[in-house]
C-alpha cells in the first residue's frame, strides 16, 4: 500500500529479483488502466472466436507470468465481477481462457498494490472482503515521501545520475550530494509537499538538469511551485537573509531543529513532527551535535 508515486512496483520487482523465482517472468498490470470488457481477457486469456474480434489464441497474464511473479497494480480498480473469477483463481491455482471449457493450472506469486483504502472499499460494497483477506497476508506500506524526509538528498542525487547515465561512482555519497545541488537547492527540495512523491520529485530533477549548464544544481533550476510562496518570501526578507547567510547545511538544520524546540518547549515528538522527520532522526542528530560539541 501506498500513495501513488511512492514506488510499490519497484517494490514488487525487488520482492521477485530477491526471490527464487528471479529468473522467471515478472509481469505488472495496471489494472484501472484495463478497458472493464478485456479485463478478464486480458488476465486469464481467450480462445478464438470467443467473442467478437477473437481472431485468434491470446495468452493471458497470468499465463505469461507462470512460475513467476504476477504485479496487479491498483487492485482497487477491478470491477466486482473480475474480483469474484480472481478470488477463485487465487484458491484453486487454476485459470480457464475465456471462451474454454477447461482450466489448467498456473503458479504464479501475486503481489496487489494500491492507493486506496480497500477497507473502505468494503464497506461501501466495492470491494469484496473475502477477496481482501485472499490477497493480504502480508502487508507492506510504502512511505510517503514527506514522510522520509531525510532520504530525499540521496534520493535526488540517485535520480540525478541515473538522468545523466552516470552509475558506479566511487566516493562518500554525501560528498556527491554537495557537488550536484546547493546547500539552498536541497533545503528547498527537503521543505517540499511533494504530493505526487518519488515520481514528482524524479519530474523535479529532470526540469532542474535541463536548466542547469553547470553543476551543482540551485534554487533558480527548480520549478517555482517546489519554492513555495512561503520559500520566496522568507528568502525576499533582510531578517532571513541575514540570518541564514553564510552557514552551512548542518548549522541551518541544527538552528531549525534548536527553534522548534523553543516553540514546544522541548516536546520532541512534536518537534518531529513539525519537522517532518521521526522521532528516532530527530534524536539522531541531537546526539551527533552532542557528540561534536564535546
């Protein structure tokens, strides 16, 4: 589970890289994106003359993906009648071509994603429950990412690269962070909504790598609703400009970290979250300005 952007099908792929089922197929679907009359086609197959344009023999997802890994992205999106044949595949193990008479038997492992609240779902009667406990004996929940913010300087700096073909590079990760963005480039990127998540901030640096002639990477290469009004006017006021003028990343971090601890009177875990960081980060870096200071 997870907002849309988060990452869930990279997810799915590093479940099955890791597995032993590797060296077979993976398969991802979008199951909102399936026209609602080829759906069961599309997943399970059809045999020739089945229905109109049935021209010949199609080989369903499922089958595709056998002995391997099946991805059914936004799950939610299926229509009651698909879920209830997908409920019987997922019990049995077996998949009948529309237009067949006889089924076979197919092993595939289903990973199932989605943004959406399927409990909800459930009791507004789009979604069956019985097929809900099918495909969720393990749950994983992927992050948004305001929600880890602290991944987003590497993260960035990884989509970076990878935008410029650039992999294997030897050396600290942080110093490659300093030498492709700004310390004011990645305050701006750390501070963002980023509602759209990872693909909204791969979108970010890829219109901040064609501005950008020369590294590193600066506030004026981003796209203004990733400033904020907020952002351009706290940086417009002399008091701000004096204030944040000439210190480094760690020492605009510390003074955040000191003034929210002012304004909740040394309440940490609403620090954190005023921060957007966990509560386990915001100790961290206390400990380690504790530690430099000794």
């Amino acid at each position: 589970r997870g907002e849309t952007g988060t990452g869930k099908e990279l997810v799915a792929r590093e479940i099955h890289n890791q597995s032993e089922r590797s060296d077979q197929p993976f398969v991802a679907v979008n199951c909102g994106a399936l026209p609602e009359n080829l759906i069961e086609s599309e997943l399970f197959g059809h045999c020739k003359g089945a229905f109109t344009g049935a021209d010949a023999q199609r080989t369903g997802l499922f089958e595709m993906a056998n002995h391997g890994t099946i991805m059914l992205d936004e799950i939610g999106e299926l229509p009651k009648s698909v879920q209830a044949i997908l409920l019987r595949v997922l019990e049995s193990g077996e998949i009948r071509r529309v237009g067949d008479n006889q089924t076979f038997h197919v092993d595939v492992r289903v990973v199932c994603a989605t943004h959406r609240n399927l409990e909800e779902m459930v009791q507004s009667g789009d979604f069956r429950e019985d097929l809900l406990f099918r495909i969720n004996p393990f749950e994983i929940e992927i992050p948004s990412l305001r929600q880890r913010r602290d991944d987003i300087p590497l993260l960035a700096t990884h989509l970076f690269d990878r935008k410029q073909g650039i992999t294997n590079l030897s050396g600290n990760t942080l110093d490659r962070v300093a030498s492709v963005f700004t310390d004011e480039a990645i305050i701006a990127l750390e501070s963002a909504e980023w509602k759209g998540n990872v693909r909204e901030l791969a979108n970010v640096i890829e219109h901040a790598s064609i501005l950008c002639d020369e590294l590193p990477i600066d506030t004026h290469h981003l796209p203004q609703r990733i400033l904020g009004r907020d952002n351009s006017q706290l940086v417009t006021m002399p008091k701000a400009e004096q204030l944040l003028a000439g210190r480094t990343l760690r020492e605009l971090e510390m003074w955040a970290i000191s003034e929210a601890l002012k304004r909740h009177d040394g309440n940490k875990p609403d620090v954190a979250s005023e921060l957007g960081v966990s509560l386990k980060t915001l100790y961290n870096k206390l400990n380690n300005q504790l530690d430099k200071s000794a």
